[in-house]
C-alpha cells in the first residue's frame, strides 16, 4: 500500500502530539502524586516543618521520581522521605528501603531498624515497602542487580567517608551502581563543605565537597546529569563549632547561640544527579 507525502506527514504529527500528550500526562501525575504525598496529613508537624529546608517535592521532581518506578532509598532512618516516597510508588512501583544491618552491634542502628520495621507493620503508606540491607563494604545487595531504576541517597555520604574514608565511599556508590539498570539514576543531597576549604575538613565536619562527591560517582561507574541548588542555603558557612550538627535540628550546643544557629536554618547541600553508564 502507498502513501502520499502528505499523508505520511499528517500521519508523523498525530503521532508526535500523541506522545508529548501521554508524556505530559504522565509527568502532571507524577507531580499530583508528590504533590499529595507532602501535603497528607498523615505527615507529623515535625516533619512537615523541615520542608522548608529539605524541599522533598522540588528535589523529588528534579531527581525525575516517577510512581512507576523501582525506587531504592539509602539509609531511610525514621523514614522522613520514605512517608514520601513509600506512598508515590504504592500499587505502581517498588520501593526498596536500605536499612541498617539486622545483625549490626551498633545500638542506634538496631533502634533505628526496630522503629522503621513498627511502620512498616502498621502504617498503611509503608504496606508495600520491600525492607534490605546497606552498609559499605559489608552489605551491599540493597535490591537484585539491575533491577532500580533509581536510587536515593539524604545527607548520608559523610557518614561513610567519616567511618570508612574513600574506601567505604566509593564501596556504597558501587552498591547502587549495581542495583542500578543501565541509564538508571542516582540522587544525591549532601551537606556542602566549600572548595577552598582544607580537604581535612571533610573527616569531622559532617560537610563533604562536591567535587569530592562527583569524582566518587564517576569512580563507580556514573556520569553527573545535572546539579541543583535547589537546597542551598547561603546563609550557612559551614563553619561552625560542632560542625553541621551545630544547626538545626540537631543544634549540638544546645541553648548556646541557639538563635543565631537557628536564623541561618539547616545546612547548605548540594544536589546532584547522576546516571549509571
């Protein structure tokens, strides 16, 4: 059968306008989704009051979280995202939570476990969560190999280079390499240590450079996408007595220049957006 040229054209532009309308439509439910994820009610007070500084939709979006998604979260603590996440891929998605290890000796870490398996268990956003194991170097299968199609990770980088320096850093980012599909994408927000200040600093601030952290990424496998200063604060110096736990919410010095500490908010972090090779 033949087809004139006009035709064929006629035929190309239905089809495009087709597909910019089903990728529209997919990315406005994308954004209803996250955008009723943050604003349900289910959320504490607590939490909800760090959305100013951890901005979960804007950063969500920029990472390009879809609800169809196999999605891995690094070290989800209490689950502050995880409220967030858990219910955008529910029924559509997989949601990995990469907890600490059951068999760890470190106290925190049982607590921290013991409370995110209780809601699992009984929070009804948490019903699909698939919970595993993370650790760099020790645990490293956080979902089947080549199976996410992203993975998370919130202020988590300083804590393995404090523990374990670039050994234990690079084995994380190698963990979520291969959990990875090809093309799959790593987020990462991390507290920002300025480039002029002394490589040293990194061990005990809490604060990482990004330079330091795109060298680590592209050491396992990733090239950087895109960074964001969706979380910037350039009020925070990143200098500070007790490093980043200095600030909000932890305010490490308790009553003292608790004021000061609180005007300039949590700290300034980096964004970054990387993609497995």
């Amino acid at each position: 059968m033949k087809f004139g040229l006009k035709t064929l054209l006629a035929a190309s532009i239905v089809t495009a306008i087709a597909g910019c309308s089903a990728t529209g439509s997919s990315s406005s439910s994308s954004s209803a989704e996250l955008t009723s994820a943050v604003a349900d009610n289910a959320r504490s007070d607590k939490n909800r009051a760090r959305d100013q500084y951890r901005r979960p939709a804007q950063t969500l979006e920029f990472f390009g979280l879809k609800p169809n998604m196999t999605v891995v979260e690094i070290a989800p603590g209490g689950g502050w995202y995880s409220e967030i996440l858990a219910p955008v891929v529910k029924g559509q998605g997989t949601f990995y939570a990469a907890h600490f290890p059951a068999d760890s000796k470190v106290g925190y870490y049982q607590r921290s476990l013991a409370g995110f398996k209780q809601k699992v268990a009984e929070d009804t956003r948490f019903s699909e969560v698939k919970i595993t194991e993370f650790a760099p170097v020790t645990h490293s299968n956080i979902a089947p190999a080549g199976s996410a199609d992203m993975v998370l990770t919130f202020r988590n980088v300083h804590n393995w280079y404090m523990r374990g320096g670039e050994d234990g850093t690079l084995s994380a980012f190698k963990a979520f390499n291969k959990a990875l599909k090809t093309g799959g994408i790593l987020g990462v927000v991390e507290h920002r240590l300025p480039e002029h200040r002394a490589d040293e600093d990194q061990k005990s601030s809490g604060y990482m450079k990004q330079s330091y952290v795109i060298e680590v990424a592209k050491k396992a496998g990733f090239e950087l996408v895109e960074a964001s200063e969706i979380n910037a604060n350039p009020l925070d110096s990143a200098n500070h007595p007790k490093g980043v736990w200095t600030l909000p919410p932890r305010l490490a010095l308790g009553e003292e220049k608790a004021e000061q500490y609180k005007a300039i908010g949590e700290s300034d972090r980096m964004t970054l957006k990387f993609k497995k090779l």
